[in-house]
C-alpha cells in the first residue's frame, strides 16, 4: 500500500494470494508492533501489526495515489 506524499507502508489490505479482506493477529492487545498478520482466508503474509497500526493512523483518504 502506497500513500500519497508519504513512505511506504508495508501491509496489503487484499490478501494477493485469494483476495480476502480478513485477517488474523494473535493477541493483538499485548502484541509488538513486528508481530507478523496473515491472511484469515489462507494464512497468507499481509504486512506487521505496526504497519497495519500506522494505515490506520494515516486516514482512509490517503490511502490510494489520486489518479487526476
């Protein structure tokens, strides 16, 4: 996921290997910020606890690259 006039922040909101939404984080209150997310549907790799944590601290109007 790329953010317009920011850095890169490594977490695929669409799992690229069956495109689900869903994800699954083990503890997530008490869990470090490099605690690996995986995909609910097939346990595909999406990103870290911390990046995910940071997108949503961005706001969902940065989230895609204005195409004007």
């Amino acid at each position: 996921m790329i953010l317009a006039g920011a850095e890169q922040i490594e977490f695929k909101t669409v799992c690229d290997s069956c495109g689900s939404l869903g994800i699954k984080i083990a503890h997530p209150e008490s869990a470090p910020e490099a605690t690996p997310i995986e995909c609910a549907r097939c346990g595909a790799p999406r990103g870290t606890l911390g990046s995910l944590r940071e997108l949503a601290r961005s706001g969902i109007s940065q989230l895609y690259e204005n195409s004007d």
